[in-house]
C-alpha cells in the first residue's frame, strides 16, 4: 500500500476498490475505523488491512 500511517477516503477507497461514497457508506456504518484530525478524515492503514483481514475471516 504505502509508507505512510494514514490515508485521505478516497486513498483507502483506491485501495479498497470501491467508490469514494462507499468508502464513507463503511466508514459511517464504523466497519472501517477512521480518525478525525480538525475537518479531515483519516483511516488508518492498519485498520484497514485488519478490516480486510476480518472480511477474509467472516468467508
């Protein structure tokens, strides 16, 4: 994925695969965690290869 510790919505949603309007859709339902910092939203990259990992689990 990358280097850095956090990614924009729209990154993760790249990574994902899937829209950026779904990326929010999980992130609003809190199946992928995200953090707040002042008005911008973050979603840890861990986070989103444990969610990943869940979904392969849940198979």
């Amino acid at each position: 994925m990358t280097d850095r510790l956090m990614l924009r919505v729209i990154e993760a949603a790249e990574a994902l695969g899937v829209s950026r309007a779904k990326a929010y859709e999980l992130i609003a339902a809190g199946e992928i965690p995200s953090v707040r910092i002042g008005g911008c939203v973050r979603v840890p990259v861990a986070a989103l290869k444990d969610w990943i990992a869940r979904q392969l689990e849940t198979k």
